[in-house]
C-alpha cells in the first residue's frame, strides 16, 4: 500500500480556516444625562428628604420636612388603611384598665352617699375646710347607696378589687419593665412643654413620640400617685384607730377625708381630658384598649 505523498499530508494537516464574521455595530444609545435646568425658571424644592439609600433607619428616625425641624414619621404619612397592624396592650393591661374604670365610678357614687352624711370637713360646728360644695346635697342619681350604711357597704365592697386590679397592674409593669415607658422623667419636662404647645396651636408640628409622649408620662405617672393617696387615705379614714399614725400623716380625719375627697375630683379632670384626647388626637388607640392591636400615627413601643 503506497502512501501519499508528504505534500499532501501537510495539507491535510493544516486546520481549514474560519469564516471571518463581520462587524456590525449597535447603534449608539441616547444620553441618558439629565438636561441642564433653565436659571431662569423656578426649581421645585424638595420638601421631604429621605434617609440614604441602603442604610437602614433607627426606630426613632423620622421624615424631616423643609423647614419644619423633625417632621412626620413614615406612620403618620401612610394612609391608615396601609399602617402596620401591631400589638399594642397585653390582655393584663386591658383587663385591669377598663376593671378600674368601672370600679371608680362606683367608688364615686358610693363615696358621695357617703360624704351626704356630713358634707363638710372641719371640726362639727367649724371652722371647715375651703370646699365648693360645703353643705350642697349632690343629686341622687350621682350616688351609690341610698343612705349611709348602704353607701358604705358598696364602698368596702368596690375598694377591694379596686386595690386587688391596680396592685396586678403595678406587678405586671414592674415584671415587664413596661414602667419605663410611662415613668415621667426629670429630661421629659422640655418634652411636655413642646407637647403642650401643640395641644394649644401655639406649634404645627406634633413633636416626635414613642409609644407615650411627654404629657401622656405626666399624666399616667401622676394618676398612679393619686391612686396610691386614694388607698391610703382610704385606709387613714377607714382606721383611724388602728392606723392612727397613717392618719396623723395626713393632718388627722379630717385632713385624710378632705384629701380623699378632692383626689376624687382629680380622677373625674382626668378621665375628662384623658378620653377627649383620645377620642380627638388617637381614636385608634381606644380600639387598642378593647382590642389589643392598634393601627395608628405613633409608635407602639419605645
């Protein structure tokens, strides 16, 4: 068998070269360069500046407004239908609220019965204490009782679950830690003043919050005090003889009934101002209360 000759083979070997594609060129994209503003015309401002982008924001951070300081958070911005659904009040809390609530009021009507009986505070005969309704009968459909006895006897009956729901109260928020955000605190006094501001249309803005704001903390701060002088010159009144240094604390029975008297006209101002406020400012958060779950402007945690 011959082989073929060298030339050939070479030929063969050499590899058959490859088709050269033409170039084809992409037409060339429009510039994408913003155009340069007219300095005559008028430039939109910016009236919200929004964090930078790929940072994520604090849990107090805000939107801040064109001139207006810290501005709205992201909450009040949002349309209520597209706020966040979150859980506000532990099933405690409300309980041992809207208990309260109730017990008060019959605290209140049960006690007036029973100031009718001597409705003055002083010595008999005088010199009594200053009181806008010395010697006035209160309507009966304001009072508990009927008379004395039973007026008393609905009073011991309501002050113990009275005093049972708030000692639950307090346990629970010092178990939780929950007092920290109702403690008014000495740095909260600027705040309050801010706040008040607003509430009078002296400022536009609603100063920025968590889940209580400044006047709120005051507010609850100072009724749980209250609730602690009601129960203890309940008790001064109540024992006199057996607590008889708790009475001598409070300037004596009389004294102790005169400052268990006014701390209930303190309750009536504030339940007063307290659902105004709500009903006005928050009505989502009444619906927390009964509920639990709020979807509303401000924080539901600090």
């Amino acid at each position: 068998m011959t082989e073929p000759p060298e030339e050939t083979q070479a030929a063969a070997a050499e590899p058959a070269p490859e088709p050269v594609a033409e170039a084809v060129t992409a037409p060339a994209e429009p510039s994408r360069e913003a155009p340069h503003p007219d300095p005559s015309s008028p430039q939109p401002s910016s009236p919200i500046a929004l964090p930078p982008i790929g940072r994520r924001g604090s849990k107090a951070e805000t939107l801040q407004g064109e001139g207006f300081g810290r501005g709205p958070s992201v909450a009040e911005l949002a349309p209520a239908s597209r706020r966040p659904l979150v859980k506000r009040h532990h099933g405690l809390v409300r309980l041992t609220h809207w208990a309260n609530a109730l017990l008060l009021v019959g605290m209140i009507g049960s006690g007036l019965q029973i100031y009718m009986a001597f409705p003055h505070f002083g010595p008999r005969g005088g010199p009594y204490f200053p009181n806008p309704w010395d010697g006035k009968p209160f309507p009966l459909s304001m009072r508990l009782g009927g008379w004395l006895a039973s007026g008393l006897n609905w009073h011991f009956a309501l002050a113990w679950p009275f005093v049972l729901t708030g000692l639950l109260y307090l346990g629970y928020l010092a178990f939780t830690g929950e007092w920290r955000s109702l403690l008014f605190r000495l740095r909260d006094i600027p705040r309050a003043w801010q706040m008040q501001l607003y509430y009078l249309r002296l400022r536009k803005e609603h100063p920025p919050q968590g889940k209580h704001n400044a006047l709120q903390k005051l507010a609850y701060t100072s009724i749980l005090l209250l609730g602690i002088l009601s129960v203890l010159t309940g008790f001064a009144v109540y024992k006199p003889t057996e607590l008889s240094w708790l009475t001598a604390l409070f300037g004596g029975y009389q004294l102790a009934r005169y400052w268990h008297f006014w701390a209930v006209w303190i309750f009536v101002a504030f339940t007063l101002v307290h659902v105004t406020l709500v009903l006005v400012v928050d009505p989502a958060s009444l619906r927390a209360m009964i509920t639990g779950w709020y979807r509303g402007r401000f924080p539901s945690h600090d």
